[in-house]
C-alpha cells in the first residue's frame, strides 16, 4: 500500500507498506491510533505516544503529533488503502508549508 511515513526529523517520505496491522504497529511502535486527517486521508500515530514521553513530531491544528505517524488514505468499508497521487501532494504540502 502505498502511503507516507514522517518521523521525528525528518522530511515525510512515499513507500510502499504492507496493509497490516503489525505492519502499522512496527512503522509508529504500539498501538495504533487512527485520525481522519481530511479529504479522505487518515493519519495513523501511537494510540500511547504522548504517555510514554515520544518526541513531538508536527503540530495539527491545537494538537501535536508525536512520534512517528503514517499518512494512509481511507478506502472502501473505511479500510486502510493506497495515496492516490491527489493526496500525496495534499500531505506534502502541507509539510512544505509548515517548514517553510
């Protein structure tokens, strides 16, 4: 599946993933927390990161991220499924504004 991970740091990359709940478990390190994040985007981040003291990632509107956080579309049923190239550059953008 086709999504973006941003970790602490570092500049949001593309990579293909395995559509799993291990996998996802494995890229944010616990238990998953999914949020809709607009436009048909889910972001996916560590249900617990804030109670286990994980660096702050990127603000989103009053909140903070922390940890690393996986950015997944939502697809049919509301199952995790692939970016489309729309929402990459929604997701990009939305970095390259917040840095810049």
């Amino acid at each position: 599946m086709r999504a973006i991970i941003k970790e602490v740091g570092k500049s949001p990359r593309v990579e293909e993933i395995e559509n799993d709940l291990a996998t996802m478990q494995g890229l944010v390190g616990g238990y998953i927390e999914a949020v809709s994040a607009g436009e048909k985007i889910c972001l996916v981040c560590n249900e617990e990161g804030k109670l286990n003291g994980l660096p702050p990632n990127f603000p989103i509107g009053r909140d903070v991220i922390v940890g690393t956080a996986v950015f997944v579309a939502y697809g049919r049923d509301g199952e995790f499924a692939d970016l489309t190239d729309e929402q990459i550059d929604i997701i990009m953008n939305f970095f390259e504004g917040a840095e810049g």
